[in-house]
C-alpha cells in the first residue's frame, strides 16, 4: 500500500510542493493532503498510463541482528511517502521475512526523481503496551507492523497502518512519529476490523478508510469504513472484489484511491497475478463486485502508491521485492 502524499503548511514552517498544471500527467487534484475532495461541475474520464522509463529509489538493508534467516525471503512490500516539514521526502516500508517477522523501515531522499535515498533504519516496530500484534511459538517471536499509509490534517501529520487492528501515529515535522493515544481507550486503535493495507482519503467532511480483507474461507476484497473524526467508524463495506482482478484472499491487495475531475480511481494489487487493476467509478463507495464494468487499465506492478507533486503524477512498484522504483504517471482523457 500507497499505502503519502501531500503537503500543506505547517505552523511554523512551509512545506516545499506546489501545485500547478500538467498538460501529460492531467490535472492537480489533491486527494490526500486532508482537504475536502470538492467535484468539477462536468466529470472527466481518464485512464492512467505508466510512462517512461523506472528509477530506483531504495535498496534492500542490512539489518543486522534483524536480518531473516532467508534473505531471498526478506521482503520490501507496502509502503508509503511523505514530505515532511524539512522539504525532505520520507520513505517508509514494511519489511517481511524479517527475524521479528514484519517491521517498518525507513528512507530519507531529496528528490522524487533521483536515488538511491539515504537508508534511515527502523522506524517502528510492534510493542505489545499499544495491544499490537505480536506472537511467540516455539520461542521465536513474530511482530507485525504493516502498511504506513501517510497523509497530512491540519498540521499535523498522520501515519496509519496495521497490527491487530488500523492504528494512528502522529508527527508534527514529517519524520519522528509518536503513537496516538485516544482519551477514551488510551491507545492508537482506530479500529480492529480493518485487516491490513489502509489507505485513507477524505471526501468532504467524511474519511473514507480502505483496507484489504482476507477471510479463512478464501475470500479477499477491498473493504471500506467512513468516519467523521477519525475515532466513531462506520460499519464495514466490500467495495470491490472478485471479476478479472481474480477471486481468493490476496487478490484484492494495497488499495490506493485517487480522486480526480469527478471519479475515483481505485488501485487494486493481486499477488495472485502481481498486476494492478485500476477501476474508475463517480461513487467512491463502490467498484464493482464481481463486475468489471468499472475496470479501466491493467498494470503490470505490484502494491503501487500514488504520489502528485509540483503538477506531476508519480508510481512506485515494489519490482523485485528488493527495493522500491518509481515512474511517471499520466492520466490520459478518453477519446482522445
């Protein structure tokens, strides 16, 4: 997951993006800088298109003492991207096959488009005094911290992720995190029943939350929950599941959703195939279950985040599992 993205001033500092026009890459919608998601009066249909060629912008780590036992089996998988307040750009990622199992990790880089960023070293790991997951058997301990999804409200920055349960850390320059710590429960859960991969965009007044559910009977869709102020959560929603993007539970992966000129793109991973499908709808609340009337495009990559940064679309692919590349993204006008 994209699981990022946007930048808006900060009390006392100004954060480096600036939005402008792109003819290529379409137009500057914000979808995760927090602010309202507000529709153009005539919609625009667009397909999005990898162009040019890859970069790569990190590489696998030596951890150490955390090191997995198999390193062709110690993965870079979902991730997610922040400025943060130092114009810097934040790298953070879930690291798997790992001796804990799962950790994030972090990088630091000065540009979009040069590598490789400065490696940052663990970021966070699961601690059992926030309730997050954490399991020993036969005297081997598996932690798992998953997903950093990160977006920016009022000042303050967000990272949201999993570990038995959506979870809130909070920042006030981009790059230290603290976990939250809600009055009512004492701790950073948001909610329990939101499995893993979440993403975050916000509609209006209303949060929309997707994450990916893999149950034990097989099945595996994109599921959504709304809140108004991040703490009271609607009931659970599929919004999209089965159709070419495959049928089994890890075939609706990393969901990513960008709004743009009156539709929603949602980005749905499949490590079944490990392509993307990417579906567009003017309802952000569904994408079509066993339906692929909404299916746009095809891509072939693996847990894709979506960055727009001074009037260009960027793309990450996990490629190899041993680093993180990133490409251009254009949004082409249908018929055109």
């Amino acid at each position: 997951m994209m699981r990022t993205l946007w930048q808006t001033l900060l009390l006392w500092c100004v954060a480096s993006t600036t939005l402008g026009q792109g003819i290529d890459d379409g137009p500057t919608l914000d979808p995760n800088a927090g602010q309202a998601v507000v529709a153009p009066q005539e919609a625009v249909a667009r397909t999005p298109a990898i162009a040019g060629p890859w970069w790569r912008i990190c590489e696998m780590p030596d951890l150490g003492d955390l090191n997995g036992p198999e390193p062709r089996r110690q993965h870079i998988v979902d991730h997610g991207f922040i400025q943060a307040c130092n114009g810097k750009w934040q790298l953070w990622a879930c690291m798997r096959g790992t001796a804990v199992s799962r950790l994030l990790y972090g990088w630091e880089g000065d540009s979009l488009e040069a590598g490789p960023w400065t490696p940052r070293g663990v970021v966070a790991r699961a601690e059992a005094k926030y309730g997050e997951q954490i399991r020993v058997a036969d005297g081997k301990r598996a932690e798992t911290m998953q997903a950093p999804f990160f977006m920016q409200l009022d000042g303050i920055y967000h990272c949201f992720y999993n570990s038995a349960g959506i979870r809130l850390m909070t920042s006030e320059n981009g790059i230290d995190y603290q976990r939250a710590a809600f009055k009512d429960t004492g701790t950073n859960l948001l909610y329990p029943d939101g499995g893993r991969d979440v993403m975050v965009l916000k509609i209006g007044d209303t949060f929309y939350s997707y994450s990916t559910i893999s149950t034990r009977d097989g099945r595996g869709y994109v599921n959504l929950k709304t809140s108004q102020d991040l703490r009271h959560w609607s009931r659970s929603k599929a919004v999209c599941e089965g159709g070419r993007g495959g049928v089994g539970p890890v075939t609706s992966e990393s969901p990513f959703v960008v709004a743009l000129d009156g539709y929603y793109y949602l980005f749905r991973a499949s490590s079944m195939t490990f392509k993307t499908y990417v579906y567009r709808s003017k309802d952000p609340a569904y994408f079509g279950i066993d339906d692929d009337r909404f299916l746009v495009a095809t891509l072939p990559i693996k847990a894709p985040e979506i960055i727009h940064n001074d009037g260009k679309w960027y793309i990450s692919d996990l490629a190899d599992f041993q680093g993180v590349n990133l490409a251009r993204l254009h949004w082409t006008i249908d018929g055109q």
